[in-house]
C-alpha cells in the first residue's frame, strides 16, 4: 500500500473506536502484511478511510454494518484532522441518505473491513 509520510506534517486527532475484539489481532496482521510497521498505524488507518471512500457504494456499506453490544473492544487511534472530518461528514451523509443512525466507529470499522476481506 501506500507508505508516504504525507500526514507526518498535519495535525492530528486521537479517538477511540470500538472494534470486535476478535478484529483486533486481524488489524495488525494485516497491518504488517501490507507493508506497515507499528509505527506507521496512522498511515494504515486513513489509507483504509481513503479507499473506503473511493467505493462508489460506501454509504451503503457503512449503513448495512451490524455490530452485536457487547463483543467489543476500544482501541485509540489517531487520524488527521483532514480525515477526522471527513469521517464526520460521513455519519452526516449516510443518516441522511440511508435513513439510519451511525457513528465514527461505524464509519471506520467498515473501513477495515472492506481492507480485511481484500488479498493482500
């Protein structure tokens, strides 16, 4: 994937996420297996944002997304600031055009899954 240090220069934002414990390990997994060092998280998590929202049926996606109470774990990461809002903007979107109430982790959870099911 894309290995820049293009964020390096731009604020960032810290947030939590809630993401089925058994997602976790998958994360740094792949991760690794793309080329990423732990390091370079940041990079990892807005080139996922970023080809989610190339995906022409994104909004859909996010809205279709099911998470049961309860199998859950927080993780903290951050995002630029750029993307931070584009996030927002999102949830803003699919409440609109889905007619259904979603959230950041929403938002960033189908992200990586959308990553997850690719080959690497």
């Amino acid at each position: 994937m894309i290995k820049t240090n293009k964020a390096s220069l731009q604020p960032v934002k810290r947030i939590a996420v809630r993401i089925p414990s058994k997602m976790v390990e998958k994360i740094e997994t792949n991760l690794l297996a793309s080329g990423y060092n732990k390091k370079q998280r940041l990079y990892w998590f807005e080139d996922v944002l970023a080809e989610l929202f190339e995906k022409d049926d994104f909004h859909n996606l996010i809205a279709e997304e099911f998470i049961e109470p309860g199998t859950t774990k927080t993780i903290n990461l951050s995002l630029t600031v750029k993307t931070f809002d584009i996030v927002k903007k999102v949830v803003k979107e699919v409440e609109a055009q889905e007619d259904v109430k979603t959230d950041r982790s929403s938002v960033i959870r189908t992200a990586i899954i959308q990553r997850l099911l690719k080959k690497v």
